[in-house]
C-alpha cells in the first residue's frame, strides 16, 4: 500500500489531468504520472497493476480489457489548487502529446504561412512534436523561467522561428500552449532556396468543364449544397485548391461561373451553401457513371536526354528531397497500400525508396509529363501488373518548388470505379419501373418484410437495396454471366422461391442508340419456361449467389482480441446517428450543447444538419465531454461483448458495398440497456484485433446485414420506431 501522503500526491496530479471518474487506457495514465514525475520504479512497482492493487482509493479494475485499462477514480483529497503542470514544468524530459498541449487550429494554419512548407495543419502539429524531440536530443532545447523555447524553422524571408510553450491559463485547455515567434537570426543560405509565392492562377476553360462535369455527377441542379460536400468531392477526385495558388476552397469555387455561392447561418452555425446552375457552356456529366476529375490520359515520355529541360516543365537537379515536399498523407496512402501486398515500408524508408525510384527514373528516361506535372513510376506494381505512379506538382506555397499530390494504385481492371456500388445495376441494364421490378421479385421469392414496419412506406425500401448491392458484390467477383453471343445475360439474385430455387434475373440485348447495353426481361428459376431454360442453355455452371467470407471463422466475434474503436469518426464525425436522448444526457453542464440538442428535435433538414455540425464543434472542442461520450459508449462496447460471450449470434456478419469489406456488428444499447439504439462495425485487422470503424443506425445496420442472409436476430430486426424509419437512407459506409 502507498503512504497517505504519496497517495495524496498522486491523487492531486491525477486528477488535474482526469477529473472525471472513467475508464482510460493505461498507458495514458502511466504517461501522465512518469511526465510528472512518478514512474514505477520511483513508486516502487514493477508494473501499472501492482499500482492499481497498491493505491485502491485511486484506481480500480474494469471489467473487461483489464490489461489495457484502468478505472480511474474521482480524487477527493486536500482539495490544493495549483496549475496541473506544476510538477513537471521546467523538466527537459518532457515527452510532448495531445494530452497536454494545446495547439490551436489558427496557430498551425498561421505557422504554415509563415514557413512555406506547404504542410497541412495536422502535418504541421507532428513537425512541431518532431522539432521539440530533436531539439531535446540536439540540446537546443532551452527553458527560460516561464516558457520553453525550441527551433522549428526558418520563415519565407530567411529568418528562424521558434515554438515557444507555456502553461496553458484557459481553466478549460490542456495542461501546455503552444505559440511561435520570428527571431532575428538569419539565414543566406535558406533564402537562396525560396522561390517566389504563387499567386492565384486563373482557372482554365478545361478545367471548369472537368469540374463542372464531376459536379452535376454527384450533385442535383439548383439545390444547395453544403461547401464541404462540395470540397471534399473535390478533394477526393485530387481537385486541389493550391494547383491555382488560392488558400481556400472557397475562393477557388467563385472562379466557377456556374456556381452560386451563399452565406447562410443554420442553427446559429454560419454555413456556405454551394448550388449548381445550368451551364450552356458546358457539357454536363453523361447519366451513369461517375466522372473522375483526374485526368488519365496517357502523358507524353520524356527520353533521358531530354531530361533537365522539356518544354515548359524543368525538372531541378539533385535529390528528389532538396526540391520537393513530401507530405505524410500520400505517403500514408502508399504504405496502407503496399500493407495490403504485404510489403511493410515506414514513412522514412518510403521517403527514401521514393527518391531513389525518381533518379532511377530520370536515369532510365522513365519520367513524364502532364499539364505542368512530373509523373514517374515507383518500384513496385499494382494488381494490374503496372507499376505504382507517383505525381509531382508545383508548391503553390514557398519553400521547396514542388510537392508529392498523388499515389496512384489504382488498377485498370473491368470493374468501373467511378460508378458508385449503388448505380451499377441501372448502369447495365433498364429495368424499367422500380415498383414493377421489385414486385415481380417479391411475389416470386419466398415471402419476406422488405419494408420497415415503423416507417409507414410500401415500397421494397430494403429489397432495392438489397438487389442493388448484390449485383455490385457480384461484378467485383465476375459473377453476372453474359452469353459468348452476347444475346442473354442473367445473375443470381440470392433469393429462393417457395421450392428453394435459386431465382435468377434474366436480360436481353437493349435496342441500339441506348444508353444501357442490357434491358430487363424477367426473373425466373432454371429450366422453367423460356428463361430458364435459357439460363441451362447457356450456361454451365449456372450462375452462382455472391459470396461475403471466405473462412467459415470470419463469421464470429473472437472475444480473445482486442477491440479498439474509432471514437474521432464514431462520436465526431457521426454524432448525428447517435441518439438525441443519449446526447442530451451527457449535455448537462454545457448550456450550448443542450440548446443545440433541443432545437434539432423540431428542426427541418437543413437546419438540422447545421445544428448537428455546432454539436461536432462544441463535442471536438471540450475534451471532457467527449471522453464522457467516449466512456458511456465504451462501457455499452463492453455489455455488447457479454452479450456475445453468452450468444454468439449477437455479432452479425454484415457487407460494406462502398469499402467492399465484410465486418461484423455489435448492438450498442446507450438509453436502456435492453434495446440497442446503434450498430457499432468491427473489421478484424491483419493483427487478428478488431478495429471499431463505426457506428450505424439500425435500419443501415439491417440493409447492410440482409444482403449476407435473411435475418434471424434478436436485436436487429425490420421493427423500428417511425423516428428511425423516417431517418433511413441508403448505408455509405
């Protein structure tokens, strides 16, 4: 047992950094005590549980995940005020994380400004943490009474900046701020590598249609979008604002005369609304699939001797890293996928082995070019049997003059990419009415609920759902049999008729001039009538259901692993699945958080959404409500695993068209521990653990589910509130 006064001690420390009883992981506490001082070996203990035994007012045992975690208790001692960095502030062993310091948003975005570097925010917080440990491990790390003091960089005009880090005054902030300042310590040599900052270019009549194209493919006409849809569909399809200089997305959007930009305030959240106009200038997106807004077209080939001087593109001499920025996102991009060919490179192998596969490049005249890009090939290759390209572009920024924008692993194989998993069906074939394709398939199946009973609506709301996603998983594994004379095609739908008969869908040839190949015919069983004897005819093997797993295994929870949960994207990102009555409860000290939560409950959409985006600011920006979120979910991760220890069916195995990936899901019970209110989806990792990657509502949780079987659960069934039926959409996990 520890003395009375050593346990005051540590009762005080812990709690200016946890003042809330919860679960937390050990780690974070053990960091916590050895930066303030108090590391095992000083406390007189071999590991972290025999603290938990020696100090029972402090901590406790969970129940599950023991060895990972640690119930940390709500501390009433002497009740001493102090600064929660008192004890170790001034130590030059601090060890720098994002549970101590504060960085904000504007302090990174400025700093960036200021260094030209070209990094994002978030790249910009890891070079600080990078900096302050070489700093310490260079000794340049100086404390001066208050603050310490480190290099960082040197700014556009070629003079040092520093990152200077106090105590944190907010009584709400973390333990440590961060700020930065310009030195008067120059440098010649930094600013011979500068060149000029690009100024906003204007936006080509090409590129205007490329965007005007991948708009109208994803969004309606003369209906209002939030920006950020708008950015991020920009984004993913490497649209990126600093190709044309400008800082803000915003700013490169008014350069689209097609576009009207409005500033509007939704649940007191000032917003962007973005609405597309009709546009005779340009061509809009051919109806089908999706156009990508990168351009593919084979670039032109640069023989080494032409190396050095190409035209317009100069390529500048020396290694890759002297005159080129390469960003950990795309980086990151090129090691999960080379994770997944089972090649394990680290960020700083991958810097290097980059670099060496662009002098091999040049050296071997493997270089090209691409509307003021430079492209080269990598050494390794895609599933296609091409190899991996990796995309220079200009830096819009000052620093080194070009950056690394884009990974391309993508594969050119006969699957379209570019059409979501949902539209591949309408994409093949006419299928006439909806209502008449999907009754004809209801009548003719075994019967079955294909709506939700709460929602009110008739319309196969699950079943075109159901069909949709089928034919999607069934074109990833070349299941949608065409005939050699190409004048019949069919699949199997995966559903039996009354005798148990696979029914299949069948298709013939569309009139020329259209725009699907295939049209619709009817369903039908094999060998009955003319279709179906037209499936034996054709076909042998008949066409077989989709299958999800490969190993029967795959199909149960393995409680022996660990589970760990995304709870950035479960809480944050989709706080809006969550339900009201839950946030509301864990509202109760922050009036703007509550009063956000009331107005949603008679909020139309779009209000709604603007709403639900104030609670993601308030929730990401207080820490102690968000681990308070954080720890009602966890402890409802934990019945859910009781549950599955007791009835292994209570993990259900479910499909995610968009990601292509089978998970499993557990019932999350957050209001009343008898009725689950999400589906949390775990994906087994490479390791053999469980990653939590989200949450879904019930009726998402259900659609995903159907495709695999027809369900037979306890806690996932088609009876849900008229609340929840109204709330259904189609799953985009």
């Amino acid at each position: 047992m520890l003395t009375k006064e050593l346990t005051e001690e540590l009762g005080s420390c812990i709690f200016k950094q946890f003042p809330d009883e919860g679960v937390y992981r050990i780690s974070r506490v053990e960091e916590w005590l050895a930066t303030n001082g108090y590391t095992l070996e000083k406390l007189g203990v071999s590991d972290f549980h025999e603290l938990i035994e020696a100090a029972p007012d402090l901590f406790g045992t969970p129940r599950y995940n023991e060895d990972s975690y640690v119930i940390v208790k709500r501390w009433h001692g002497s009740g001493e005020s102090g600064h929660p960095a008192d004890s170790f502030f001034g130590n030059k062993n601090i060890i720098l994380n994002d549970d101590i310091i504060e960085m904000s948003q504007q302090s990174l975005y400025a700093l960036t400004k200021v260094l030209g570097t070209g990094l994002t925010v978030q790249e910009m917080k890891q070079e600080i943490y990078e900096s302050f440990s070489r700093a310490k491990d260079e000794g340049k790390l100086d404390f001066m009474y208050d603050r310490y003091v480190f290099p960082i960089g040197y700014c556009t005009d070629g003079y040092l900046v520093n990152g200077i880090i106090t105590k944190n005054i907010s009584p709400r902030g973390k333990s440590l701020y961060f700020s930065f300042e310009k030195t008067q310590i120059y440098s010649s040599t930094v600013q011979a590598h500068r060149r000029p900052s690009v100024q906003p270019t204007p936006v080509s009549e090409e590129d205007k249609e490329e965007v005007y194209k991948l708009l109208t493919a994803n969004f309606p006409y003369d209906i209002p979008q939030h920006m950020a849809a708008v950015s991020k569909l920009l984004s993913d399809n490497h649209i990126d604002r600093s190709r044309y200089g400008f800082f803000k997305m915003k700013d490169l959007l008014a350069q689209m005369d097609y576009l009207e930009l409005s500033d509007v305030v939704l649940g007191g959240v000032p917003q962007v609304m973005v609405t597309i106009r009709r546009s005779d200038k340009y061509q809009a997106a051919p109806a089908g699939p999706r156009v990508s807004a990168f351009r593919t077209e084979a670039p032109r080939s640069v023989n080494a001797a032409d190396v050095g001087k190409t035209g317009e593109v100069e390529i500048p001499e020396g290694n890759l890293e002297d005159f080129c920025n390469l960003p950990s996102k795309p980086l990151m991009i090129l090691a999960q996928y080379l994770e997944r060919i089972n090649v394990f490179r680290d960020i700083s192998e991958l810097r290097g082995d980059i670099s060496e596969d662009f002098q091999k490049a040049k050296e071997t005249g493997k270089i090209r070019f691409y509307d003021g890009k430079i492209i080269f090939p990598c050494r390794w290759q895609r599933t296609d049997g091409n190899y991996v390209e990796l995309t220079l572009k200009p830096s819009a920024y000052e620093g080194r003059a070009w950056f690394l924008s884009f990974v391309d692993t993508i594969s050119r194989d006969s699957v379209p990419r570019t059409v979501q998993p949902g539209r591949q069906l309408e994409n093949f074939a006419y299928l006439g009415s909806w209502n008449s394709f999907l009754s004809e398939l209801a009548d003719k199946a075994v019967a079955e609920n294909w709506d939700f009973e709460g929602s009110g609506r008739s319309d196969h709301h699950i079943l075109i759902q159901y069909i949709k996603y089928t034919f999607y998983r069934l074109t990833r594994e070349n299941k949608v049999c065409i005939s050699g004379d190409k004048k019949f095609a069919c699949f199997n739908t995966g559903l039996v008729d009354k005798h148990y008969d696979d029914i299949y869908a069948c298709f013939a040839p569309n009139e020329p001039g259209c725009e699907t190949e295939w049209k619709f015919t009817g369903f039908c069983t094999a060998a009955n009538r003319t279709l179906g004897k037209q499936i034996v005819n054709y076909f042998s093997p008949l066409p077989q259901p989709a299958v999800y797993f490969e190993h029967g295994e795959q199909l149960f929870f393995d409680l022996s692993k660990q589970l760990l949960p995304d709870f950035d994207h479960i809480i944050i990102d989709n706080i809006s699945r969550l339900p009201l009555e839950f946030l509301e409860e864990q509202f109760t000290d922050c009036p703007d958080a509550r009063e956000a939560a009331a107005k949603i409950r008679s909020a139309d959409g779009y209000e709604k959404r603007g709403l639900y985006a104030q609670l993601r600011e308030i929730v990401s920006g207080n820490d102690r409500l968000f681990m308070r979120i954080q720890n009602r979910i966890r402890d409802s991760i934990e019945l859910a695993k009781k549950r599955v220890s007791r009835n292994y069916k209570t993990a259900i195995p479910s499909y995610f068209p968009k990601r292509n990936t089978m998970s499993l899901m557990l019932p999350l019970c957050l209001t009343d521990e008898e009725k689950p209110d999400v589906a949390l989806v775990v994906e087994q990792t490479q390791s053999g653990n469980y990653q939590g990657q989200t949450i879904l509502t019930l009726d998402q949780a259900y659609i995903d589910a159907r495709l695999l079987c027809r369900l037979n659960s306890e806690w996932l069934t088609t009876n849900i509130s008229a609340d929840e039926a109204d709330e259904a959409e189609d799953s985009a996990e």
